[in-house]
C-alpha cells in the first residue's frame, strides 16, 4: 500500500481487547473499516478544537 505524500501514517499502541471491541463497533454501527473511522475521529476533534 502507497500513502500518498499528503497523508501521513499514525501509529497508535492500545490493548488488544480494546482494538477488538473498537473494529467490530466500527464495521457494525459505522459500515468503515477501525484505520478509517479512527481517523475521521482524529478528523473530527481536529476540526472541532480549532475553532
């Protein structure tokens, strides 16, 4: 896979149970993959806190 060059990879450390629970909420409730709801989420707190 090519990240293209104005995108940037973010490496995020959490439990295993925890990425579990988060990628089954993400493919149920959210139809996304975790690696794509996880960043709309950065996205969204971006946007929101610079205001």
């Amino acid at each position: 896979m090519v990240i293209k060059k104005d995108k940037h990879r973010f490496v995020v450390i959490i439990e295993k149970e925890i990425f579990t629970k988060f990628k089954s909420l993400a493919e149920e409730k959210e139809k996304r993959s975790a690696s794509n709801l996880a960043a709309k989420m950065i996205e969204d707190y971006v946007k929101e806190n610079s205001k």
